[in-house]
C-alpha cells in the first residue's frame, strides 16, 4: 500500500508516530487520532526525523506528534485509533509498534534508588477538590515544610516520558544489532539518574526531613507508585469531590468549559482508581471527599493527623487551620450539593458530562441527585 507509518507512542498527553504517502512523497499526510468514533484532534506528518531519512521514508519529514490538554483519559489509551488521510480524502489506519526500549524495560528492571530518611506527604486530587486546605493546613502546624503549590516533582514524569520516547525515535540505533553508543546505554540508566537528581533536589528544597507536596494533576496521580518507591516512608492523602460541584466550581472560577472540566475530573479521578492499590492499602493511603471535610473539618483533621502521624503537639495549630482557613471557600457554596437537572447548564453540556463522567461517578458510588453518593461507596 503507498500510504505507510506506525503510532510509536500513546501517552495521556501526547500520540507520536509517523506517516508517509509514497504516492505523494511531498505530500504533508494529515492524521486524526480517534476514540470510539470520536474526534481527540488532528495535525499533518511534517516532523523532521533523522531515523526516518537514513530509512529512505521520503526526505525524513514525515513524523506527526498529537498534543492533549487536560490528558486523555487512561481507560480512553488503549481504545485510540490513528488514521492517515490520503490527499484523495482515503484513511489508513495505522499500526502500533513496539522497540528495543520496550523489551529492554520489560526485561530489565529499573534500580530505582529509595530514600527512607524522607517523610513526604502528597496532597493528590484534581483542582477544586480541598486539596488546597489540606495541604495549608498542615504547613500552618509547623510539623512539615514546603509550599501552598509544589508543581516540581511533576517533572519528573515529563522527564522519563522524554527519554522513553527518544528511545523510541531511535529503535535502530538502540537495538543488540546495532553499533551506536546508544545501545550501550539502555533507557533504565538515564532513569535511574534522573530519579537519583530528584532526591537530591528534594534534599536541597526541604531540609526537614517532613514535607508537604501539593500539585493537583492527574501526572502527579501516576507518578505516586513511583514516589513511594523513590521515598517509601510517604504518605498519601487523595482528595475527591464529586464530578457535579467539581466541574461547576471549576467553570466558575477558571471560566473552563464543561468538557474540559469534565475531561481534567474524571482523569485524575479515574487515575487514581488505577493507581490506589498500588499504594498498600490505608497505612499509606486514603481518601477524603471534600464535601466531609466541609461538614465536618474537625473530624476530618483527625482522620488526616492520625494517618500523617502528626505530633500530638502540633495538632491544635492544625485544626484550627483546617477549620478556619477555607482556600477555596465561595460564600455558602463550600458544601453545596446540586442536581444535575437542576444546574443552569445547557442540555448538551449536561450530555457531555454523562458521556466523559459517567462511568467514574458510578465507580466511587456518585449520584446525579441531592444524595451526593450511595450508601455504599467504593472503599479504598
């Protein structure tokens, strides 16, 4: 067939291959990346790759790298279809591939380095959550240090991407068969070097032993296995809130659409539905919807202190905190509950919803109406 190509990488955040039309070899192949039947963007194969040029794929040009803000949706990975259009209008529906950096990591498994000196704790969620309350509140204790926003550590899961993905660019030349020095480096290297920069950049920034990270980001979510591995006396603490009042709050104050609302809630919340038992269970990790730690913030604080172990001393402080600081307190709305047939959104906002969230509220036992949530709630 003249129409040629491979998808090389289905990231939440990016898809990357390439496409080339050897009928048309100056022809720049547009390419549309679908789930179920679903549009997710659309961009043309004009990327300059060096491994594509010593193959003879054309003058090299035909690489393509699709974007996503907020990410897709983890479940949505392995549904993606990528299609290369023809200048006739006729798609081809490219192949996944697989390289010598995929056997390598499977084969070979990362010494990942562990530093058991550290006491984190890590505030996950999505964005409107009480994320923000919790995470000041214990600064304010005096018991941990850090920031109201930590937005570092995230770095780290940007960095190994890249270097998985340059693997990936170069499968020839990271191959047994070949003679490059890259093959004499394999990926797991650079990781664990990477990993090792971030434990001494953590070092540096918190010199207490006891810290606090708050980024509320789905990339954070799948970072946390990896973090407790890098520091494993952490803590978790995910905080969730249901998609109704989450998106709503967001669109109020961040003027995001609903579909992007909806798209950012249910990654984070449907990451962590991945990752969660992963983490060992409640000695590590727990969850707490906002809407408790609006009715109840005392109650709530000793839930958290007792699972963070904080000094019996600095609980008073952080209480107080917890109870009387309210960062994203809006009036009357802080514990709100309303029906979705009730918000003033538009029928087809209200169809996205249920289409992007749906079956997440339905796995942490969400209703659509006053009740909030089931009697019965997924348990972590």
């Amino acid at each position: 067939m003249p129409m040629r190509g491979f998808i090389e990488l289905v990231e939440p955040r990016e898809i990357r291959g390439w496409a080339y039309d050897s009928d048309r070899p100056d022809y720049p192949v547009k390419v549309v990346a679908t789930v179920d039947d679903e549009e997710l963007g659309t961009t043309v194969a004009d990327i300059s790759r060096a491994d594509l040029g010593a193959a003879n794929v054309g003058d090299g040009r035909h690489g393509f790298a699709l974007v996503f803000q907020p990410p897709l949706l983890i479940d949505q990975l392995g549904k993606v279809e990528v299609a290369a259009i023809s200048a006739e209008g006729v798609p081809a529906i490219l192949r996944r591939t697989r390289f010598a950096s995929d056997v390598m990591k499977s084969t070979q498994p990362i010494p990942w380095p562990s530093d058991p000196s550290q006491h984190p704790v890590f505030i996950l969620g999505t964005t409107r959550s009480g994320t923000s309350a919790v995470s000041l509140a214990l600064l304010k204790s005096g018991a941990y240090g850090g920031a109201g926003e930590g937005h570092v550590l995230e770095l780290l899961g940007d960095l190994l991407d890249t270097v998985e993905a340059y693997y990936r660019k170069w499968p020839a030349a990271a191959s047994p068969q070949s003679g490059s020095a890259l093959k004499r480096i394999p990926s797991h290297q650079f990781t664990e070097k990477i990993a090792h920069i971030f434990l001494e950049l953590v070092k540096d920034l918190y010199p207490s032993s006891r810290w606090v990270d708050k980024t509320p980001s789905f990339g954070m979510v799948r970072l946390s296995p990896l973090f407790l591995t890098l520091w494993p006396n952490a803590k978790f603490i995910f905080m969730k809130r249901r998609g109704i009042e989450n998106v709503e709050s967001k669109r109020r104050k961040f003027r995001q659409s609903v579909a992007s609302a909806c798209r950012e809630w249910a990654g984070v919340m449907n990451g962590w539905l991945k990752v969660r038992t992963q983490l060992g269970g409640k000695d590590v990790a727990i969850e707490l919807d906002q809407i408790d730690l609006a009715i109840n913030p005392t109650g709530m604080a000793r839930v958290i202190a007792d699972h963070v172990a904080l000094p019996s001393e600095r609980f008073a402080a952080f209480a107080t905190a917890l109870c009387d600081d309210r960062p994203e307190l809006t009036s009357e709305k802080f514990a709100s509950v309303v029906e979705l047939s009730e918000i003033a959104w538009s029928e087809q906002e209200k169809r996205i919803f249920r289409d992007i969230c749906g079956s997440v509220m339905d796995a942490y036992g969400y209703t659509y109406d006053r009740t909030y949530r089931t009697s019965n709630p997924l348990p972590l």
